[in-house]
C-alpha cells in the first residue's frame, strides 16, 4: 500500500512541475522578449548530464508562438500555486506516514528483542502461592503486622507518667538490647535481624504473646543455630591450622631468602630455653608416647581436681594472674584436661604449644580471642557424640612473679547427668581423673566448693582412693567469703586442720576466689581477697586460721615448692628407667632389622608417596601401541555382548540380506547414540586403571621392594581411583567421531577385508566355544570322558540328549532354518520322543533349541567368513548383489572401524588429561593421608614400624630428660 502511494504522488508531482514550469516560461519569454530556439526539444521526463538542457528547451519552445503553443489565462498561474500548495502537503503526510510505518516496524522488533533478553521467570509460578493460598497468606501477614505494632505500642499507662519517664525507659531498653547483642556477638553467634524488630520480639515475649507453633519454630531455629556454631568452629579451626602452616613456610622461606641474600654460611642459634619450658617438653613427649602411664611416665605435674562449679577453674586462674578459661553460669565448661605450664617472664603472655600466636594477657581483647580459642579446641576435641574428651589442650603462660609449675585443670566431677549429655558422661570423667591422679607422683590440688556441704562432696572420695596417706595431696577449700556466713567458724577450723574429712593432705588452704562478677579482673579479686582476710572473724578467734593457710599467693609458693620438691627427687630416676628402656629397645632392633635404619612412621610414608608419584610418571611414559592394545582389548570386551545379541544375530537370523543390512544400520544408529560412548568411556576408564594396578604390582618383583608399603599403596590407589571420573564431555566427543565412522559402509582395501575376516572368525569361534560349554553342562560328558573318568549322565542329561536328537533331524534337513520352532515342529519332537518312552513339555524343547540352533548358526557363520576370505574383489565389483554374501564382513568391520578410532580418541585422552589428573587426585589422596594419624597408623603397621616408632620416642624422651637434668643440676 505504501509503495502504491509513493508512485502515485511521483506521477502527480512530476505532471504538476512540468505544467508550472511551462507556465512560467511562457510569461517570462512575453516579459522579455525571448525569441524560440533552433535546438530541437528533448523529452521533459529524460535523466541524465542533458537533462537540465532538455528541460530548458521545452520552456523556451513552451513560449514559442509558432510551435502552435497558447499562452495560458492569468488565472491558471494561481491555479499551480494551490498545486504546489497541495503538492507540499501531500509530500510532509507521505514522508510522516512512512516515518510512522518504519518506526513502529523497528520499534516492535527492537521489543521483540528484549522480550528474548529477559531470564525465564516461570520458576516464580512454582515458588509463589496462588489463589487462596495467596489471599491466606497476604491476611497472615496483615495479622502479624497488626499485632507486632500492636506490641511495640506503648501502654497508654506509661503516657501519664510523662515524657521524661517515657524517655528515660526507652532508653533504658536500647542499652540493654545492646548488651544482649553483644553479649551474643561475643558468643560468636551472628544474628542478622534489625533493632526494630528484636524489640518487637522482645516486647511480645514479655506480653506473654506464646504458642506451640512458635515454640517449635524457636527449638527449630536454636538447633540450626547449635549447627551453625559448630560449623563455624571447625571451618575456624581448619582455617587457623592451615594460617599456622603458611607462617611457618613464610618463616622458612625468609630464612633461606636470608641465607641466600647474604651469601654466608649461618648456623642457627641454639635458644635458650627455661627450665619449666624444657620440663613441659618432656612432659608432652611422654603424653604421646604412653597415654596409659603403664611403663615410665611418673613425672610430676599438678592435677587440678574438684566438683563441678567448685572453684577450680579461678584458683588456677588465680595462680595464673589471668582470666584465661571460659566461664558458664552452671553448666560444664571444661570438657578435656588443658596442661598449663607457668613460667616466670618478663611480659604477661599466653600461647599454645601448637601455635605461634602469643596472646597479651594485659589486653582484654586479646583475653577474648584466647578464652574463644579454649572453647572452640575443647569443643572441637570433642567427638562422636560425647560430652567430654582425653584430648589435652597445652598452653604456656609467662609473666612476672608467676611461680614455674605445671598444672593439669580436668574437668569437674558430677553427681547427676542433664539430657543433653552423653550417657557415659559420668563415668568418663571419673577414668579421666583416677587416670591422672594414679600417677605416683603427681601433686592432687583438691578443690572443695566451701559454700556448700562438705558431705555433698564427690572428689574427696575419688582423692583418698588414690592418696590415702595424703603425702601428695594438697587440699584448698574455695568461696570462704561464702562459707563465713553460711557455716560455724569452728566447722571451718575443723575442715582446714583435717579434722571433719577422714581424707588427708598435706597442707589446708582456704582462698577467695572472685565476687561473682564475671568482669572482675585478677587484681580486683585478689584486693577483695586480701581484704576479706583482714577483716575476717576468722582470724579474731584464736587459733581457727593461720596465716600461711590463706590466700592465692601463699597457695602458689606451696605448690610450687612441693612440685620442685618432687621434681628433683624423681627426675634421677625416670632418666634411668628410659636409659634401660632404649638400651633393650635397641637391642631388639639389631637382632631382627641388622641392616634396616629406624624409621619411622612419616618417614617411611614419605619414602611411600615418593614410590607412588614414580608410578604415576610411569604411567605417561607407556607406548601408544600398548596403549592402543590395551583399550581396544577392554572396549571389545565391553561391547561384545551387545554387538553378537542386540545386532548381529537377529539379523542375520532375518533370513534375507537387505534385512539384515537394514536392521544392522538401524541398531548400530541407535547404539551409537545411546550407550556406545558412555561404555567406551566405562572401557576406557578401566584400562586406564588396570594399567595403572599392574605397573603397582610390577614394582613388587623389584629387588628393592619393600613389603612395608604395600598395605598403603593400595588404599592409595584404590581411593585414587574411586574418586577419579572421566570427563564428562568425552561422551559427548565420542559420539560424533563413533556416528561419522558408522556411516561408512565400504572396505576400502584387501588388507582391511581379511583384518576384519579374521575378527569375525576370532570373535565367532569365542562365542562358539561359549555355546559349547553351555551344551556340555546341558548333556553331559561324552561316552569317551564317562569310561576314562567313571562319569554318568544324570536323568535331566538323558532327556536333554534325546531331544537333541530330534532337533538335530531338523536342522540336517533345512540348514537354514529359522530361529524358533514352528508349532508343528513342536509337536512332531514331542511325538517322537513320547514313542521312546520321552516325556517333555514345549518349554523344555524350547530351552534345548536354543543352544543347539546357535552352535549351528555360529559353525555356518564361520563357513562363510572363510569363503568370504577370497571374495574382496568380487565385493568391490557387485558390492551389496555379490553371489556370496559377506554382510556379516562388512558389519564386524564397521564395528573394527569404531573400536580403533575410540580406541585412539581414549588413547589422546589418557595421555593428554586423564593421567594427570589421576596424578592430581592421588596427590590430593596422599596429602589427607600425611595429616591423619590414625589412618597413617592404621596402613603402615607391622613390627617393624612398632619397634622403630617406640625406639624413636624413647630416644627424644632420653635425650630432653638429660638436657633437663643438666639444666637443673646447674641452676642448684
């Protein structure tokens, strides 16, 4: 329609000027006098370089009299105004039009185009309500709305009492939420919700606004929190280990960077270290090598025993001078021993034994992160469900006026389990103290809470049965200030002199341990301490305290003095008992491993990865040919199967050739698509893996080989190889290349013609041999075997063979019979066999056919492999109309065709990525296993490794035990 339009007003344009423009012309030539011109006239409509001349001439010869032009009325030049009027119009509404048209066909194709562009929002019909469930939920939301501004309005009581008082609460309840999101920030609990709305819950809790719907919302919520924590902490954890590692390799790195700049030899300077530092080394050697203190392990050390919420935990803080533990208000909060070595230093500092972090014990915050850090190893320590671990957590603290000594806080005894212990709680804890109070000369520090009871107490029992005699004990009774007003002074004259328990001890010491503020500092307790002794009525009646039984201080001295004590009157020795223990250990040695070093158990797994990554580089240097033999044999073996019963024998047992080629593209079409490149990649993966077991097990026969390794190689590899998976667009590339080869159904020369002659006859006489296997466990040995091996033929066996008989008949008279019996067939073998006292059903005959009939078909497939063997040519020249038919060649060859081409694809792919990434994952495999003992412990195990862990240890421990001796002797 436009294009209608557009010539339309070019006809009517171009006749309006040529008119106009006579006109004119002929005016002009009348005005001045023009005269015509001799040049002939061209065509007003021509184009071209003599247009603008041919238009000339015709204005002139317009105005020429004697050409037979009239000179137009003066009233028609107005007449081509109002055309040129109309002509203007009609050109501005036809450019406007098309304007309009193009813009709105760009406009809607440009919307078109970003409709496309936009993500597919249909999830949104499934994540949303609809209908009613929608109008449910918009007036559930409406309801809790109006009833959480309903909760956080004011009570109109609380107006009359004015705007002062109204301000004054508010405010008052800002500060206390902050305290509580502190308090839950410090709890390393994040909660992501607005002020806003914590006060309406808070305000609609105090309301009493409750219901079990959201009671069980709240028990949902707090146990996803309890998870998240312990998520959190073990993702800490794991990340703290791995921070430590990289500064300790920073540390490395630096120095050799040093030693490098500096071109120098340097030798390390040998540290210095205190003689409880050196002391608290022995001790943690000895803690890993005997747990059970059945052997040598009676060193003494300070064990801190009390009932739960005694006190026990500040009277070690106390001698500590720094609130180092965690606090909970009645719940248990030491859940495994932490060994707390004291050395004088001259900063207040803190640091575990497996870390390098140094914690400023002057500093608050720093205060914060170690008690944190206590908590998140004590929790972590934890496992399987229990309540409480024999893990021990080790820490140093050094300041000045410290007393050296090193102490053992274990957790407190109890009386009665909560729900949310294990069931073994109880009885945990006390093995773990008897554990550690057994030890013949450690120093028991027996708490006992003053503030309660003392016939409620449990640890004083468990004490006397290990200390009966009291020559180790050291008994400190807590919360005096408590005790004083609670109890008879002369009730705790009687306990402090040892006279009301029949347990015994070697000194009485009474101490006050805190006011009950958690945010007391050490120094404020021990002021308040001091001054309650001062101004005790305990010391203004004669002969109820004396001085040297009071305070922390003086506990300190005592115990520290009786550890030291002890330390040098057993030391002598402890170092003789290891000396005897290394010379027969050693002994042993020699006579079973004369020739082998001591190794130990790393070393040896060092020595074992080293063996393994050897392996795998092994691995890429194998030869394509055996590459190619192994993945052609193991994708053969996966693909047999299918190919002798899904495609070849149904249709070669079509009965025609066309058929047969038919049902031969159509299966092999289908099978390309579908399973053929995820069993090659199942094929390949295997050999990749067989490949990989067998170089393993050919560096067993090596002369080197050590027995020792074996154990863990394997559940190397074997782990390795579980993980391991191929990649995936390998299938997806394999179908291409497996279609595109499928499709060519022409031998292209002699030497493929017999090579795929020779895989039918091998692949054929395999599955004959099957066949014959099933038929002799079908009818029995043969009349030879049963008079050479006094064999016998069963009754099934005898029948089976009779009806061989008959089926045999069939098939000499048609070589070519179908696969399955007709029902006359049927019952003509029934007949038959009825007459010789035979008695089977058709099912039976069925059963027996089948073998039989796949024997004959495989011996006549084998017949026509050899004639097809010389026919090569007579195939080129008839192809599919060749007097002998060969189709069976040219399929198995189509099938030889695909098995070398996934053969090399899975070649490159082994070679190129698959080896290297088993190297990755048996590297990442080595790597987990460095870092779990147990499992170290579990596959490099033996005798051999025994002895050799054993003798180490005991030759570390021997060695600091002189060094220690050494040092003590020089400082008497």
């Amino acid at each position: 329609m436009l294009r209608i339009y557009q010539n339309t007003y070019r006809r009517t344009a171009r006749k309006a000027v040529v008119y106009s423009t006579k006109v004119a012309c002929c005016n002009h030539s009348t005005l001045c006098g023009i005269t015509s011109h001799p040049r002939r006239s061209q065509d007003s409509g021509s184009s071209g370089s003599n247009g603008k001349h041919g238009r000339h001439e015709e204005f002139l010869l317009a105005g020429n009299p004697a050409r037979g032009w009239q000179m137009p009325p003066p009233s028609r030049g107005y007449g081509m105004l109002v055309v040129r009027i109309l002509r203007g119009a009609l050109k501005l509404r036809y450019i406007v039009l098309g304007g309009a048209i193009g813009g709105g066909v760009s406009l809607s194709k440009k919307y078109e185009d970003w409709k496309d562009g936009l993500p597919d929002f249909k999830w949104l019909e499934d994540a949303m309500p609809q209908g009613e469930r929608w109008s449910q939920f918009s007036r559930n939301l409406i309801e809790v709305g109006s009833l959480v501004k309903n909760a956080i309005d004011v009570d109109p009581k609380l107006k009359q009492l004015g705007e002062d008082k109204l301000s004054e609460w508010r405010n008052w309840f800002d500060s206390r939420l902050d305290d509580a999101i502190e308090a839950a920030d410090y709890q390393g609990v994040q909660i992501v919700e607005t002020k806003d709305d914590l006060k309406a819950k808070t305000t609609v809790a105090a309301l009493g606004i409750t219901s079990d719907e959201s009671r069980k919302k709240y028990e949902k919520l707090q146990s996803q929190v309890e998870t998240l924590q312990t998520e959190i902490m073990n993702v800490q954890i794991k990340y703290q280990k791995e921070l430590e590692k990289m500064e300790k390799e920073n540390r490395e790195l630096r120095q050799q960077y040093l030693i490098l700049k500096t071109n120098k030899k340097t030798t390390a300077k040998k540290i210095k270290k205190s003689l409880i530092d050196m002391y608290s080394e022995v001790l943690d050697e000895l803690s890993g090598y005997d747990t059970g203190y059945t052997m040598a392990d009676h060193l003494p050390r300070v064990v801190v025993v009390g009932d739960q919420s005694s006190g026990k935990t500040s009277v070690l803080e106390s001698i500590a001078k720094a609130r180092i533990f965690p606090r909970g208000s009645g719940e248990m909060m030491t859940r495994a021993p932490v060994k707390v070595t004291l050395a004088e230093g001259p900063y207040h500092v803190a640091q575990f034994r497996d870390s390098d972090r140094e914690y400023d014990l002057t500093k608050e915050s720093d205060l914060q992160d170690l008690r944190r850090d206590v908590e998140f190893r004590m929790k972590a320590s934890v496992r399987g469900g229990k309540t409480v671990s024999n893990e021990v957590i080790a820490m140093t603290v050094k300041g000045p006026g410290l007393q050296r000594m090193v102490l053992v806080d274990l957790p407190g005894i109890i009386s009665t389990m909560t729900v949310d212990m294990a069931s073994d709680t109880k009885d945990s804890i006390h093995q773990m103290t008897k554990h550690y109070m057994s030890n013949p000369n450690a120093i028991i520090l027996c708490i006992q809470d003053g503030s309660v009871d003392a016939e409620r107490s449990n640890v004083t029992d468990l004490v006397m049965q290990c200390d009966p005699l009291g020559r180790r004990t050291i008994f400190v009774l807590t919360k005096v200030d408590l005790a004083e007003e609670l109890a008879d002074p002369d009730r705790i004259r009687k306990i402090l002199s040892g006279k009301l328990f029949p347990m015994k001890a070697l000194g009485y010491y009474a101490v006050v341990t805190g006011r009950g503020r958690k945010d007391d500092s050490i120094d404020a307790i021990r002021q308040y301490e001091e001054d309650f002794f001062k101004n005790s009525k305990l010391f203004h009646r004669r002969g109820v305290i004396m001085p040297h039984q009071v305070t922390s201080r003086n506990l300190s001295l005592a115990v520290s003095d009786r550890f030291w004590k002890m330390v040098r009157e057993t030391i002598e020795q402890q170092a003789d008992a290891f000396k005897a223990t290394r010379f027969n250990l050693e002994t042993e040695w020699k006579n079973n491993f004369p020739r082998l070093r001591e190794s130990g158990r790393d070393e040896l797994f060092d020595k074992a990865k080293g063996e393994i990554l050897d392996e795998v580089v092994t691995l890429s240097q194998i030869s394509a040919k055996k590459w190619d033999d192994a993945l052609n044999t193991k994708l053969w073996e996966k693909l047999s199967n299918y190919v002798f019963e899904t495609i070849y024998l149904p249709a070669a047992q079509s009965g025609s050739q066309n058929s047969f080629n038919t049902m031969v593209d159509i299966k092999l079409r289908q099978w390309a698509e579908q399973a053929l490149p995820a069993k090659s990649v199942e094929a390949g993966w295997e050999a990749l893996q067989q490949e990989f077991i067998s170089l393993m097990e050919r560096s067993k026969k090596a002369q080197d080989h050590d027995v020792i390794f074996d154990q863990l190689k394997s559940a190397v590899v074997d782990e390795a190889i579980r993980r391991h998976s191929w990649e995936d667009k390998a299938i997806d590339m394999l179908r291409v290349i497996q279609l595109n080869t499928l499709e060519d159904r022409f031998v292209h020369d002699k030497q493929e013609w017999d090579s795929a002659v020779k895989f039918l006859e091998t692949s054929v006489n395999a599955k004959l041999v099957q066949t014959e296997e099933t038929l002799a466990q079908m009818f029995g040995p043969g009349q030879m075997r049963r008079l050479t091996h006094w064999q016998y033929l069963t009754q099934d066996q005898q029948k089976r063979r009779s009806v061989k008989n008959e089926l045999d008949k069939i098939l000499k008279n048609d070589t070519k019979h179908l696969p399955t019996l007709t029902h006359d067939e049927l019952t003509t073998v029934r007949k038959n066999l009825q007459r010789d006292s035979v008695d089977v059903d058709t099912d039976y005959i069925r059963q027996t056919w089948f073998p039989v009939y796949r024997k004959h078909f495989l011996q006549q497939a084998l017949q026509r492999a050899k004639d097809c063997r010389k026919a090569y040519y007579l195939y080129t020249q008839q192809g599919a109309e060749c007097e002998i038919s060969c189709s069976d060649v040219v399929l198995f060859w189509r099938i030889q065709q695909v098995i070398k081409i996934t053969g090399n694809a899975l070649r490159q792919q082994v070679i190129n990525r698959e080896a290297r990434r088993l190297d990755k994952e048996i590297k990442a495999v080595l790597d987990e296993f460095s870092e779990d003992e147990e499992k170290k412990g579990y596959l490099l195990t033996g005798k051999r490794v025994l002895l050799a862990e054993e003798l180490i240890k005991v030759r570390q421990i021997q060695e600091k035990l002189e060094e220690f001796i050494n040092s003590l002797n020089q400082e008497k």
